[in-house]
C-alpha cells in the first residue's frame, strides 16, 4: 500500500463529496521547502538530533523566555520580531507564506516545550479578537504572525513526522511477527520510531477495547442514546464495515500489540539506549499514583542517568509537541496518554 501512495502528501478533491482532503504521499512534504523532507546526509547522530531538535546554549541562553516572570504580550512580540525580516518594499515585517526567517525556527525551537498548542491557540484568539473589535490592519498582520508560527512548527516537526512514517512501512507489515529484531533493529533514530509505531498502536487498540467494552454491554436508552452511539468508531454503522470493531476482535488485536511493544521493551539490544524522556515514560505507565512517579523520578531515575528533573521535564514537553504534529488515527491516544 506505500508504494501506491502519491510520492509526496498533497491536498486532493474527493470524487464523492467534493471535499478537499489530503493523501499521505510516500514522502512528508516540507512546507517550506515545498519539497519532500530531507533526513541528513551526515549520519544517524545527526537524524536523531532531526527528530528532536534543539539550539546550541549560546542561541538557547538569547531567545529563552524567563518562564517565572514573561507575560504573554511580551511572548507574542518577541516571536513577532524574531520572525520579522526586511520585505522587498523596505519594511520590515512577517515574510510572505511560506517563507521563514532563521531568527524565526531558532526562538521557537528555544522556547518550543512551553510554546506549541497553546501558542497556536494564544496568536488564534488574538487575531480573532482583533478582527470582532474591528481593527482590520490589527487582524491581518496577526494572521500573517498566527500562519509563520504554524508554518515554523510544520517544518521542525517535518523529520520527526518522516522517521515515524518511515517506521510504519517496517512495523505495519510485520504485525504479529514476533521476531522483532529482524525488522525493528536500526540506528537509535529508527528503533525509536519504531517504538512509537508500537506505543500508538498499544494506546489505539487499548481505547478501542474499552469502547468495545462499553457498546457491547451498554444496554442503548433513550437517556443514554447519543452517548452510545457517538462512542467509537463510527464506521462501525456502515453496512459492510471496513474495520474490526467487536470486543472480541478488538480484544485479539490489543494482545498482540501489547506483546510486541513488551517484547520490544525487554529487549536490551532494541531499547537500551534509548533517550531518557522515552525511558521514563514507559515507566511512568507503570507506577502508580503522581506522588510515587515523582519520588521515583526524583530519588532514582534522574540520579541513575545523571539528568535533572527540570531537564527531563522539558524533554518529555519536547517529546509530546512533536506528537502533537502527528495524525489524531492512530496516535491521538498516546499523545493524550504522554498529555
């Protein structure tokens, strides 16, 4: 089915409802470049330096916000003057789609744990609230500044995105093969997005068991109609349904998911060095309650990989506004569950 895919991810009319709709290509497309993504040639260090990217202390230590004290006007007119150049007509202002400044793509990615969604959302209402005020000009150059973020945020996200498409094609063919290190093994890049192919698939069918679960033994009221219906998939409804969806399938499915990624997880080879934020996820799904995590965060974890816990706090925010770029099918139940 990859092979059938159009090279690059584009925008493409339904034949049915004439809705426009994208295709995932065989490539991410950068929307900057207008290219397919382009993973480094320089060697695997450097494509996982692409999959979670950073700036250099000196660039960190200029753009960083003061988290304790910045307020958000002051957020917003900072990443308004990094993202600014000088225009062809001599002024200086937000560069026409989809062109990004350096300035730009280095101050988000300075601040990027504490920006993402939430500064999505902010320069959103700011611009809506604008225009509903009437001041037009206002408006218009909040949208330029609201699409040069999202623009900004599509492009650092473009590798990371690659790598997990990339790791699809190896882990989705494979499902049910338990001979994990013929297709799983790689270079750290890829044996981490192989994980996360394994960890979205494990959250995906664990939330449709549990909607399985409640459909089948839900007796359907008048009071509880809706809720019902509107649980699910909702193709589910179809007359020939292209999914599985019964408890007992989705039950079959969830085991096999749930063995593989453990069996990945236990093997030293695949997983043993992976980045600490991942390790620390994975054991954070298996303690339980917030006081406990953070006493093992803080009095083992953290001393045993000689991190801080301000460091790894960051590197999990990292970590989860680069899934936040990904599709809400499959991996939506994982971000929420990193969330």
């Amino acid at each position: 089915r990859m092979q059938q895919r159009p090279e690059l991810s584009t925008m493409i009319v339904d034949e049915e409802t004439g809705i426009e709709v994208i295709a995932q290509g065989q490539s991410v497309l950068d929307v900057v470049t207008r290219k397919a993504v382009k993973l480094s040639d320089l060697g695997p260090e450097y494509r996982l330096a692409q999959m979670f990217p950073g700036v250099p202390p000196d660039i960190r230590q200029k753009y960083r916000f003061d988290w304790q004290t910045v307020k958000v006007p002051e957020m917003v007119e900072r990443l308004r003057e990094a993202c600014s150049a000088k225009l062809d007509d001599g002024t200086v202002g937000i560069p026409p789609h989809p062109s990004v400044t350096n300035r730009g793509i280095d101050f988000v990615l300075a601040n990027r744990d504490l920006l993402g969604d939430r500064m999505k959302e902010t320069l959103g209402r700011l611009t809506m609230r604008a225009a509903s005020q009437g001041n037009e000009e206002e408006a218009k150059q909040m949208q330029k500044l609201w699409t040069n973020f999202l623009t900004i945020e599509n492009h650092i996200s473009g590798p990371f995105r690659q790598i997990i498409q990339d790791a699809e094609g190896r882990v989705g063919p494979n499902f049910g093969n338990l001979e994990l290190m013929k297709y799983c093994d790689g270079d750290l890049y890829q044996r981490v997005g192989n994980y996360i192919v394994l960890k979205g698939m494990v959250a995906h069918w664990e939330k449709k068991v549990v909607d399985a679960n409640y459909i089948e033994n839900t007796r359907q009221t008048r009071e509880n109609y809706v809720s019902v219906l509107s649980r699910g998939d909702p193709r589910r409804y179809l007359p020939d349904p292209p999914i599985l969806f019964t408890l007992k399938e989705c039950t079959q499915v969830c085991a096999m998911a749930q063995k593989m990624c453990q069996l990945f997880v236990e093997t030293e080879k695949l997983f043993g060095d992976f980045p600490p934020e991942i390790v620390f996820l994975e054991d954070a799904f298996k303690v339980k309650g917030g006081t406990a995590l953070r006493k093992y965060m803080i009095e083992e974890f953290c001393p045993s990989r000689g991190i801080t816990p301000e460091g790894l706090r960051e590197g999990i925010r990292r970590f989860y506004q680069q899934l936040e770029s990904m599709q809400v099918d499959p991996y939506g139940d994982y971000h929420w569950l990193v969330y």
